[in-house]
C-alpha cells in the first residue's frame, strides 16, 4: 500500500492532462480536483455556456482574482478536498491549478499536512501553442517544476509510458522541500 500522494498538475489547456490523469486512476485509487470548480458553478449561475473561448478564459480568470481577494474561495475549496482525501482509502490526488503563486501557496498548506507532493507540468511538442491573454493560462510556464512530462506519444502507446514515468519519478523519492 503506498503513502498518499499529492501531485499538482499544470500544463496549457489541450495538452492533455485529463487523459493522463485517468490513466492513473486505472492504476491507482486517484482524486482530481481543480482550484477552478468553485469559479464554474459561480459562472454557471451567471449564464456561462460552458465555452473556453478567449472571453469565456478571461471571464473564469476575472472571477477567480475577484474571489481570491474576496474569501480566497478556490484555496478553501481545495484545502477541503484535500482534508477528505485524508481520511479515505484514495491513493493519489491531482490537484489541477495554474498560477504560480497559487501553486506555491498550495505547497506550502499540504506540506504542513504532512503530505508528499510533487509538482508535474505537461507539455505537448505537436501542440500550437497560443497567447490566450489571460494570466492563468499564460503563466503556466512561469514555474520551477519537479517533473514535466512530454504528452507526445499516440495514445495507443500513451498510457503504459506515462504510467512509467509516473511510477519511476512520482512514487518513491523523497518528499518535497
């Protein structure tokens, strides 16, 4: 039985980390959370139609600022998910989120928790890669990352390389300093 693990997972919308991460989940009893769910349900309730165009991004970046200065409503959330993985039987927790100060403080509460956690950044070389305009989406680069993995194969052979990569570089080690 394995130590529970966090691993904070970024990477540009499309590279293809929702596929990744249920690989794992074959693998492994896995959650997967993101720091933008809460800021989904608000805009849903503002008649958001569920599009990712550029105004739909720069409308789910707006509203994630506005209420991180207001109650800091995403790190709540994600500190309360990340209470009821402690207590259940899952092995693994993703923990999707974008900006770098976000992720940094993140870190910095699940560490004291006693937790594992690893920082995982996806790229994807075949990708056409854009300026979205919005800090979220733009600044994914903008960190110091434990792994990254390169999401490049077909994914026939996709699933048993990420797999490895995972369980060579993600298990084990040491924790996080």
């Amino acid at each position: 039985h394995m130590n529970k693990l966090v691993i904070i997972i970024n990477g540009k919308g499309g590279v293809g980390k929702d596929t990744l991460c249920n690989f794992v989940a074959k693998h492994y009893d896995t959650r997967n959370i993101s720091s933008i769910t809460p800021i989904l349900k608000i805009a849903k309730a503002g008649n958001w139609d569920g599009n990712k165009d550029d105004k739909s991004r720069k409308l789910l970046s707006d509203l994630k600022h506005l209420f991180t200065n207001y109650n800091d409503l995403s790190f709540n959330y994600l500190k309360s998910q990340t209470e009821e993985f402690l207590v259940t039987e899952e092995e693994v927790l993703f923990v999707h989120m974008r900006e770098p100060e976000e992720i940094s403080k993140y870190l910095k509460y699940v560490t004291s928790q006693g937790l594992t956690c690893k920082t995982l950044l996806i790229e994807r070389s075949s990708f056409e890669f854009k300026t979205y305009g919005n800090d979220a989406d733009d600044m994914v680069g903008c960190y110091q990352y434990d792994f990254t993995y390169h999401n490049d194969l077909p994914l026939a052979e996709a699933e048993k390389d990420f797999i490895t990569f995972f369980e060579n570089n993600l298990i084990g080690g040491h924790n996080h300093e």
